[in-house]
C-alpha cells in the first residue's frame, strides 16, 4: 500500500455516477468523491481506462463505489487493473491508508 501511495497522484474513493466510451479503446468514468487520501480532487472526478480488461483496463460498474489509485495529471488521470484500485467493499487498504494520511 505504502508503495502506492508514493506512486500514485490521488487516492479516493466514491460511486461511479456515469461511464462514457471515449474511443474503441478507451472509457470515461465519473465519480463522485467520498474520501480522498492523496492530492487535491473536485466532489467528482473523471478518469479514464482501458475499455477491455485485456486492455489492463478496470473494469467499473455505476452505481457501485470503488477506491482508486490514479495516475496523471489532475485533468488528466487514468487507472488500470493493475493498480490497487479496488471495489470500497474490501476495507483493508481503507484502513491502511487511514494511517498514513
């Protein structure tokens, strides 16, 4: 987790409100923000990731909340299925990251 956190640009975690294809390759999420741990983010944040899990994209679903690990730019940030981005269900990296704040 440690490890992550010094990588990634924001950590938070929030419901997807709304995914969008942005190219045959690429989808669009929106979050509404519940908690942040690292860097400044807005009530709602827009990420980006790969389409197909093949793809190392992450594979979000509206409607359920989620802790991500982004990277990027702030207007800019992406995530994939190779970060700790998880489903806010699995409370371990939570209360880790709790600690480090």
């Amino acid at each position: 987790v440690t490890d992550s956190f010094n990588n990634s640009t924001t950590i938070f975690s929030g419901e997807v409100t709304e995914i969008i294809a942005k190219d045959e390759w690429t989808v669009i999420v929106k979050i509404k923000v519940a908690k942040s741990w690292k860097g400044k983010v807005a009530k709602e944040v827009v990420i980006s990731t790969a389409k197909e899990s093949s793809l190392c994209g992450y594979s979000f679903e509206i409607g359920k909340k989620y802790l991500v690990y982004a990277d990027g730019a702030i207007k800019n940030l992406s995530t994939s299925n190779c970060s700790r981005t998880t489903a806010e269900s699995d409370k371990t990296d939570i209360k880790y990251l709790d600690k480090l704040k």
